[in-house]
C-alpha cells in the first residue's frame, strides 16, 4: 500500500478509467454520506459530477471534507482512496456530465433531466492506493 498527499500519473490514469467510485461526504451532525459517482481526474484533482439539489453538494457547500474510493472491478485488490477538500462549480458540468456518460454509458446525457449540474473538484491531501 502507498500513502501520498498527491497523486502519482499511475494513478491519474486509473481516475480517468470507467470505474465506480464511492464518494463520501459529511452530513450536518458529522455522519459519513456514502454514494456511487463516476469519477474524472484533471491536473491531480479528483471530480464527479452531481446536481445542487442532491445531499452531496449541500454537504461539500457546508463542509469541503471528502473523500473518494475508485475501485477495479475486475480486481478488488487494484484501487485508489483519495480524501481531501472539495469545492463545487457549474462552470463546464453540463459539458463534464456529458463527457462522463458517454465514458460510462457509452451515450450522450439524456436530455430533460432536472437539476443544477456542478463539478465536485476533490483537491487530493492524502492520497492511498493498493496495486496501481
């Protein structure tokens, strides 16, 4: 197992594969929030996609402490654990949510679904990951 505050290319390029991830966010009376997300990664952040309206983003809004779990589903022992502060935008996510539908579903974003899209840009403090 290697422990970092950053991430290494390696890495990078396991974030940017369609795997599920598990992000974990933390609710007002400090219980962890754990939900599926698909996962990105830009210039050694972590990001996913979700709406304003959704439990996730009102957490980060409140509290940036989250973290990230991307496993290989094919290889349980093959997976990156990111934590960190996050931080949301709209700038670009209906374009993002796009991009990752298409990686994850292999189709465009349909079309009519409800909500403020924002990217959740998870900033890496400690990065850990077995196998990659």
């Amino acid at each position: 197992m290697v422990t970092a505050s950053s991430l290494t290319d390696e890495q990078r390029a396991f974030l940017r594969e369609a795997y599920p991830a598990i992000a974990t966010t933390l609710r007002s009376d400090g219980s962890p929030h754990s939900t599926v997300v698909w996962v990105d990664e830009d210039g050694g952040d972590v990001l996913f996609n979700t709406t304003l309206e959704r439990a996730k983003a009102r957490h980060v809004q409140r509290d940036p402490r989250t973290a990230v779990l991307v496993v290989d589903p094919s290889d349980q022992y093959r997976w990156v654990a990111v934590s960190g502060r996050a931080g949301l935008s709209t700038d670009g996510a209906l374009e993002h949510i796009d991009e990752l539908w298409r990686r994850y579903e292999g189709e465009p974003f349909p079309p009519g679904r409800s909500g403020t899209r924002v990217i959740v840009r998870v900033r890496p403090e400690r990065v850990t990951s077995y196998n990659v």
